[in-house]
C-alpha cells in the first residue's frame, strides 16, 4: 500500500508505529551497542546510509572515496574530512574493508558481512513499522527476500539524502539527534509511551536515571544532563515536581513534531520497497520468458 506523507500523518496508528520502531531499534542496541552507534546521531546515521547505498549499488567492486564525498557533500551531510574521518573509524572497526591490493588506486572500500547485515534489519523493523499501519507483510516479504535491499536501501537512502526536511530535523528534534547518542536516547523516551493514543499534553515518561542512561549510552552524563535541561526549557519535555527524582513527562506537540518528521523516511522507505519488488518481479517474469 502507498502512503503519501499526508496520509502517513493523518494515520491514527503512525504514533504506535514510531513506538514500535523505537522499542526495536533499543532491543538492537541491547544487542551490539557499538554497531548500534552509527546510527544513533542524525550525521552518522546519513553517513552511513549514503556509504551503505554506495556499497549496495557497486558490488564487489566496491566504492571510492571520491563517490561517497560527492554523495554527502551534494547534500550538506558532512565535509570531506568527515568523510575520510568516518571510513577510517568503519575500517579499525571491520564494518567496511578495502578491496583490492594496496597499490591500486583509486582505494575501493565494500561494507562487511555484518554491516550489510545490521543495515537489513534495520530495514526489517522499519517495514514493521509500516506493517503495524495497515496490516502488511512488508517484514517478512524482506525476510524471506533479503536480496531485495540491494534495490530498496539505495533507493530509500538517496530519497531521504535529497529531501532537506529529513537532512534538517525540526530545532527540537534535531537538539537530540545531532549529539552523540541522541538519536539512542530519543529512542529511549519514544519506546516508554504507552498511553500514545492519549490527548494529554503532557504524556508520562516515568523516572529517568540520568546516570545509568547515559552509562548505558557510552555517553557523559553532564551532556545528557545538558540535553533534559535544554528540552524541558523549550517545553518538550520536564519533570512532575521540582525534583528531579521525579518522574518526567513528554510533551505532545514534541511527540507529534517527531512523528511527523518520521513519516518522511517511513515514505521513502515504503516507496522504495514497492519499487523494488516491481523491479524484481519484472525481472523474474523477463527470466522465465526468455527460458520459454
């Protein structure tokens, strides 16, 4: 079913469908932490998504240094320093590796095994998500069709790369994901609204140990500590009482703004899956015609 970012709004089960997604993307982090983290601040996470359409549409061959600047940089996600920067960082961690010998330039790079596999189900929780809208079976065609993200993650990726409202999240929104593990902590908050169908302004997120969360994270409790003062001085989210012992509460017009900015990947996503199996299954149809 194709949605346009209208429709994905007006949606009444789009709010549980973000929780839904926030609730997975935790349980992954729980799983591999550090594989976690490249997508866990919005220029990593457009980072990684252009370096994973790069690797996607080469093969084998890999991707050059050279292709993944022009990609960023066109978009305003990094600079070229940045560039090399993040790579060099993927490559001590073994998420990509260079292809090739050593003497052959241009330097080519391929992501690894588990990249390519993070990055599915990545993909997989957000057709979930998409699913929870309509009763789909987005997850488990990806599932049982993982070929398929060669074709949807590009596409999806370069979609959401040109679209400025996605590159540039909403101020309140984007004070979380531009830092370090905001996008982890964001997640967080979103995965303990239970009442999202409630019309209450003010949504009740329980106690926040700000210390074990930002323990938890691999990030400074001061910098977390800075991020609730910031959001509770802009309304978007604060504390019951005076203490901060107490538990907090999160705003409904910040829930509604992020749910809304959302909907733009979950768009793209959604498009690009339904392109991609059109492009497969005409494919295979072109297979068996020409085997006839």
């Amino acid at each position: 079913m194709t949605y346009s970012h209208a429709e994905l709004i007006a949606n009444p089960g789009l709010l549980g469908a973000v929780r839904g997604l926030a609730r997975r993307l935790r349980a992954t982090y729980n799983d591999n932490p550090r594989i976690a983290r490249l997508l866990s601040a919005h220029q990593k996470w457009l980072l990684t998504q252009a370096g994973m359409a790069l690797n996607l549409e080469a093969g084998p061959r890999g991707f050059t240094v050279a292709q993944f600047r022009e990609l960023v940089t066109l978009n305003g996600v990094a600079s070229r320093n940045t560039v090399q920067n993040y790579l060099d960082q993927l490559e001590i961690y073994r998420y990509v590796e260079k292809v090739g010998a050593a003497s052959v330039r241009p330097r080519r790079y391929r992501a690894t095994a588990i990249s390519e596999q993070t990055m599915l189900m990545w993909l997989i929780a957000n057709l979930a998500a998409l699913d929870a809208l309509d009763d789909g079976s987005r997850a488990a065609e990806m599932m049982a069709r993982p070929q398929l993200m060669a074709l949807v993650q590009p596409r999806a990726a370069r979609a959401c790369l040109a679209d400025k409202d996605w590159v540039e999240p909403p101020a309140r929104v984007g004070a979380f994901l531009w830092t370090e593990a905001g996008a982890l902590v964001m997640d967080e908050f979103i995965s303990r609204i239970d009442d999202a169908h409630s019309q209450s302004d003010r949504i009740d997120i329980g106690f926040v140990d700000a210390r074990a969360l930002a323990a938890d994270f691999m990030m400074s409790r001061t910098h977390l500590q800075r991020l609730l003062n910031k959001a509770a001085e802009q309304g978007s989210m604060g504390w019951h009482d005076d203490s901060l012992r107490s538990g907090m509460w999160f705003s409904r017009d910040f829930l509604d703004e992020y749910r809304t900015w959302q909907a733009i990947k979950f768009k793209y996503v959604n498009d690009a899956f339904l392109w991609a199996k059109e492009q497969a299954d005409d494919a295979a149809f072109a297979d068996v015609s020409e085997t006839s």
